[in-house]
C-alpha cells in the first residue's frame, strides 16, 4: 500500500491508508485510545479501538509513548463535530518507543526552550513558523524570477566589508591573512549585473554585533537583489511589489498554520494596498510630534519604526537619508546632495525595517571620493571600483531580511522563533 499524507485524507475518504509519521500527544479512555498523529504535512486524529482491531494491535497500541514514530494503517472517516478527518486504526508497526519526552504540557522558559531547540522544533506553533517561513522564500523566489531575476550566489568569506568592519566575524584564511563571514551578497551581485542584468543572491550573512533586542541574530539569512538600468523610484516599486507577493502568497497557502499562531489574517490581507513613502526629514517631523525625541541624523530606533506605522495599514518608504548615517556605495541625490536616493521600508504592527535599498553610485570619481572620506582600503575595493570603469549604468538594489519577514507574516514579535537554530550572543546551542 502506497503512503498517504495527512494533508491529502480529504481526498481518502471512506479508503483504508497507510500513513508514517510520530505520535505528538494521546490520550485513553477506557477501550478506546485518541493519538494526535504527524507526519510534517499536518497533524490528525487516530481512533483506536479494543473491540476493532486484534488482541496484538492493542497490546502494542497501548506501549506508545508520545513522540514515538509509527506506521499505521486505517479507514478515513470524517470527525463526527469537526470540519477535520481523523482514522480510525486498523494496522500499526512501532518503529521505536520513545523515551519519556523532556517537554510537557507545562509552562517551559525559552532557554530551556532553546537549549531543547532540536525537540521544540516539532510543537505545533514552531510547526506553522517554519513553513511559513518555507512559503515567504518560495515567494520570493517565484516573483523574483517572474521579473527577470536570476540567482547568482555570493561568497561567504569575503576578503572585507560590505558596510564597516565593526561588526564582523575574523577568520584566518590560510597564509592569506583574514577573511571574514559576509554581511551581504551585495557587493559581488552587483558585479553580475554587467552579465545577467538582473539577479539575485539568498543565503546565510552574519552581524557581529553585541545586541541583545528581540530584532536582532548573529546569523540570519538575507535576500540581495540588483539590477541594472533600475532607479531608486523604479526599485521601490519592485521592493512593493516583492513584499505584496509574499503577503498574498502567505494568506492564499498557510490559512492552518496563520490560525495555530492566532495571527491577525484581516490586518496581513489590509497591507495588500499601494505602499507609502515619506521622506526621512517629513518623517522626523512626524515622529517628533507624535513625541519621540529623534533628531535629525539619527536612525530610526524601534519605537519610532512602531510609531511610524501605528496608523497606518500599509508599510511605509522612508527615503531619501542624510548621507551621514548610510553607506558609501548609495548614490547621491543630483537635486540635494546631502542625502542618498535610498528607503527603508518599515512594516506594519510595529514590525520594524524590513527592507533596506538605494539607487547605487555608478560615477567611479565620486565613489572613489566616498570610499577615501570614510578611510576604507582602495586596494581591497579596487574590483567594485572597476564596475564603474568598464561600462557603468544606473542599477539599484535591495535586501529584505527573512527572519524580520517571517516574523511579520506569523505576528511573531521574538525573531529568535523564526530560524531553526537561532544564533545569539549567548548561543550557539545547539
């Protein structure tokens, strides 16, 4: 008998199936046994019964422990109250007893938690969070590559710095000197451009930074796009439409896993709406007299990104920046010189920033002024400088950090949740 996914019983109505999976919980009363069964499709009821299945069965059935992993066979039946299909056991085969499993039903803290981050990995809500999680990526992939993006992959170790060296990760490289862990894919998609147009780069990037708020990780996975003869204004309208896709894609294939984390689908569908874009001194003026103490050239910190959005149904473009407090490589506005052609966007719900972009700087004269006025090391550039040399064009780009993502779409407000293994300052278990 071929297996069967708990997500497709619907179409084994009145069948016998045979399903492979775990029992996540269970319960007895009496002659009849209730198992909450998962196979990484979803979860289900099994019903087994004393006077339905033989002496043997039941002997067996009743050394099941939770989170033991099992073979079954049964008859699909739909749940008499419920709009759900449970089975009703007819064959079972133990693929091993579990011991006693070390998180119950009871309050647990989030380092035991975490410490247990292998095991956790199976609850219900961690569950709905991953494959959430497996849909935004997907999107990302599916409008990216319906626009003309191809993925070109980045290095990992990268001989220096996408923005500064404070918060990098060393390594020795051989007798090379040091190398670092990327910050970003961005730089060296940039050079493919000049072959493929457009592209993008999807892995792992890593911030040494000493934060500790519930925003930040020390490994996280980004998604960097750039492309060529793209502007700041044309690039917001991809970024716009990149996340709406994500939204949409999200309410259309995680309606179960959206209802296990309780989130608010009503507020996820209203931010399917055109996009709004402020200026960064409008948006100054604004926060000031909403009451935070946020001055010109200053970055937004997280109250006032909450603030910013707390009317708002719509994520809104912060653009336009005081050179001061971005990067080097963003081009400067020809109408006002002192800021970037560069945006924030900042989610709804108090979200925070999940997309930063800019129109980049494609005058080889003035990128090189910028690089020697921040002290950066020409020579170890001298490869992003000859982009500007050997045919330059106009090109943007920008990221969208998928943990921040994640947490938006499940209303998760800890990004420590939204990544399989979380990686902090204090962790690196297991």
């Amino acid at each position: 008998m071929e297996q069967v996914f708990v997500k497709d019983l619907k179409q084994h109505l009145d069948k016998e199936v045979l399903l492979k999976g775990w029992i996540y919980n269970l319960r007895s009363s009496g002659k009849i046994m209730f198992w909450q069964f998962r196979d990484g499709t979803s979860v289900m009821q099994v019903v087994v019964s004393q006077d339905e299945v033989d002496e043997k069965i039941w002997e067996e059935a009743q050394k099941v422990t939770i989170e033991s992993s099992v073979v079954i066979k049964g008859k699909v039946t739909k749940h008499p109250k419920k709009e759900e299909y449970e089975v009703q056991l007819s064959g079972l085969t133990i693929v091993q007893i579990s011991e006693e499993y070390p998180i119950g039903k009871k309050e647990h803290g989030p380092d035991f938690l975490l410490t247990n981050r292998h095991l956790w990995l199976r609850s219900p809500r961690q569950w709905a969070i991953q494959r959430v999680r497996n849909v935004v990526i997907n999107a990302m992939y599916e409008y990216l590559n319906n626009k003309g993006f191809i993925k070109i992959d980045a290095p990992i170790l990268t001989p220096n710095a996408c923005e500064g060296t404070t918060t990098l990760f060393e390594v020795d490289y051989f007798d090379q000197g040091k190398a670092y862990l990327s910050q970003s894919g961005q730089l060296y998609i940039e050079a493919a451009i000049f072959s493929v147009g457009r592209c993008f780069d999807f892995g792992p990037t890593f911030r040494a930074e000493k934060s500790k708020t519930r925003r930040h990780l020390t490994e996280f996975w980004m998604m960097d796009a750039e492309a060529a003869f793209v502007e700041h204004e044309e690039s917001m309208k991809i970024q716009e439409g990149n996340i709406r896709h994500i939204i949409r894609k999200v309410l259309a294939e995680c309606d179960l896993e959206l209802d296990i984390l309780k989130r608010d689908k009503e507020a996820l569908k209203r931010t399917d709406n055109e996009f709004k874009i402020m200026t960064y001194h409008d948006t100054i003026e604004f926060l000031r007299s909403k009451g935070s103490d946020i001055k010109v050239g200053e970055d937004l910190g997280a109250d006032d990104e909450t603030i910013l959005t707390a009317e708002s149904d719509v994520p809104v473009f912060v653009e336009k920046w005081p050179k001061e407090i971005k990067a080097f490589y963003m081009k400067q506005d020809p109408e006002n010189p002192a800021v970037y052609k560069c945006s924030d966007l900042v989610a709804t719900e108090g979200y925070g920033e999940v997309i930063g972009g800019s129109q980049r700087e494609d005058d080889y004269d003035l990128l090189l002024e910028r690089m020697k006025k921040e002290k950066l090391p020409i020579a170890d550039y001298q490869w992003y400088l000859d982009l500007r040399r050997y045919g330059s064009v106009p090109h943007s780009g920008y990221g969208i950090g998928l943990e921040r993502t994640v947490g938006w779409m499940c209303g998760i407000r800890h990004i420590r949740e939204t990544i399989p293994f979380p990686r902090m300052i204090s962790r690196i278990y297991p």
